[in-house]
C-alpha cells in the first residue's frame, strides 16, 4: 500500500461493534439509553449539590466536578456513534477524530487526576479531621482543581500533536466506535516508534503515578480507621470514603480488564466492546454509587425534587485526630 500524505487524507472510517444492520436499533437504543442517563445523572447531581449549602464542602466540590467531567467524557464519543449509527454512516473526517482523540485523552485524564484529589481528600478527612477544613481550604481546593485541568490539556495537546506528525496508509478503517489513540498509531505507515514511547510513558506516569497516590492514600486511611476504638467510629470513617473507594475501583478495573483481554485475544472488535465498560459504563453509574451509598446526597435530591428529607439521626463526630504517621 502507498503511503497517503497526512494533508491529502480527509477522513477515516469507524467500523463500530458490528456490521449487521438488524443489530443497529438495539446498538441504538441501549446506547442512547445509557447516555441519557449519563447525562442527567450527573446534571441532577450537580444542580443537586448546587442548590444545598450544606454540601458546599471540598468533597462535594470534587464530586460535582467530577460530574462534569463524566458528562463530557462519554459526550466526546456517544453522539458521534449514534449520528453515524442514525444516519448508516461511518465516516469520520480527518479533523473530527484529532478532536475526538484531543478531548477523550483530556477528559480521560481530567477523570484519572480527580479521583486522586478526591482520594487525598479523604486522606486529609479521615487521618487529621480537626485540621480538615484548614487543610482544604477553598484555595487548595481551586488549585488542585485548575492544576488537574493544565496537566490534562498539556497532555492531550502533546499527544494529539503527535499524531499530526503522522502519514496513514490507503487503509483508513478504524475497529473501533471512536477514534482512539492507539489504533489511529497502528494504522499509520510512517515511523510510530516516538509515539509509542509517549504514550506508554505518558500513560505510566499519568495513570500508574496517581494510581500509587490513591494507594498510599488508601494504606494510611485504613491504617488510620484500624486505630480507631469504637465500631461506630470505624463505620462513619469508612461510610466517608466507600464511594469513592468503589468509582476508583470500577474505573481502574474496567480499564485494566480492556487493555489485558484486548492483549490476550488481539482483537480489536472485543477491546472496542470492553471499552464501553469505562468509556459509557462508568461514568453512568458514578451517580447512583454516590446517591445510593451517600445520605447527605439522598437527602439533597430530596429536597431538590421537593420532597421531604429523611429525618437523621444524631450522630456524634469523631472527637480525637487519628494521626497517620507511619
């Protein structure tokens, strides 16, 4: 095959999960239906927090931008997949699939660094809650926010530049429902190796480093609730951080189950079928893990919806700082 200058090529095409067209109004449906619920999910849980001033906390602060970013995330790959899907169509032009890859990297690692602020949050709630509020003062909050969005933006911008650089062959169908990073690599005829090692490093060291952060923060605040006396007392310390606990661990499985089996079978039709688990999956379901395992968001959809709160109990605080030094 001759290779294709990179300005000579217009568009790309995106094969999907599956070229029978009696399977397209269920692809269709189900995945309409999961957007839809992404979207207001995560709409009802900002306006939620939004309108309660006694969520106005650094948790609910992540939580809400967390929110945000999961309806982004999933709106840079869906809709482009239900139009072509509406529309019998595959194509994707040149400059659609460099924003698609710009914003999904963005928005992925927006995901990635926000857990592991919320994670820290945790940290600093459970191992010095006297100290808690000084700590995450509004200040911190904003910078650790605005630094997650400068890391993601650089980071998309480079690697979306790399691609730039590259020349693609007279082949140009992508196995996949959106234009990922790694198969528009594949599918290039020029020299891939420096984009390859961007890539792993980047990936090494933006999603492996934060996972050890959530780690480390997580040993400390189990080493910390393990302290504790009282049952009670280790339940509330642990209530605190079960969400989160369960969106890390749903996020990172699920993209750890995709890149393993797509290594072991080397088909590019089930990696595009296993990533709908942290690509649509996740991001649906970050909502209800927070609204079904939180009382202060049930209680705040409430009375968003207008209806009358659960009466709570009174609960006493934890009286004594649980250091977490090792």
């Amino acid at each position: 095959m001759e290779p294709g200058n990179l300005t000579g090529v217009s568009e790309f095409l995106l094969l999907g999960f599956s070229e029978e067209l009696e399977l397209q109004p269920l692809v269709f449906g189900l995945f309409l239906s999961m957007y839809l619920i992404t979207v207001f999910g995560n709409l009802l849980l900002i306006l939620a927090v939004s309108s309660d001033s006694h969520l106005h906390t650094p948790m609910y602060f992540f939580l809400t931008n967390l929110s945000f970013v999961d309806i982004c995330f999933t709106s840079t790959t869906v809709p482009k997949m239900l139009w072509n899907i509406q529309t019998q169509s595959k194509v994707i032009t040149y400059e659609g699939c460099l924003s698609q890859i710009y914003f999904f990297i963005l928005f992925a690692g927006l995901e990635v660094l926000l857990l592991t602020v919320m994670a820290y949050d945790r940290f600093v709630a459970i191992c010095h809650p006297l100290h808690y509020m000084v700590i995450m003062n509004p200040q911190l909050c904003g910078q650790l926010v605005l630094m997650s969005w400068i890391i993601s933006i650089l980071h998309s911008l480079l690697e979306s530049l790399m691609v730039l650089r590259l020349s693609f062959c007279t082949k140009l169908e992508i196995p996949h429902f959106f234009c990922e990073l790694n198969q528009m690599i594949q599918l290039a005829c020029s020299d891939t190796f420096l984009n390859n090692m961007v890539m792993y490093f980047a990936a090494v060291l933006l999603a492996g480093g934060p996972f050890v952060g959530i780690l480390f923060s997580y040993s400390k605040i189990v080493s910390s609730i393990h302290r504790i006396s009282s049952a009670q007392g280790k339940y509330k310390a642990f209530s605190t951080c079960a969400s989160h606990l369960s969106v890390v661990s749903l996020f990172y499985c699920t993209i750890l189950g995709v890149y393993l089996s797509s290594a072991a079978t080397q088909s590019s039709h089930s990696s595009a079928v296993a990533s709908v688990m942290y690509t649509v999956v996740t991001p649906m379901m970050n909502p209800f893990i927070y609204s079904l395992r939180n009382r202060d968001i049930k209680e705040a959809l409430m009375r968003f919806s207008g209806m009358p709160a659960l009466k709570r109990p009174i609960v006493l605080g934890l009286k004594k700082s649980h250091d977490c030094r090792t």
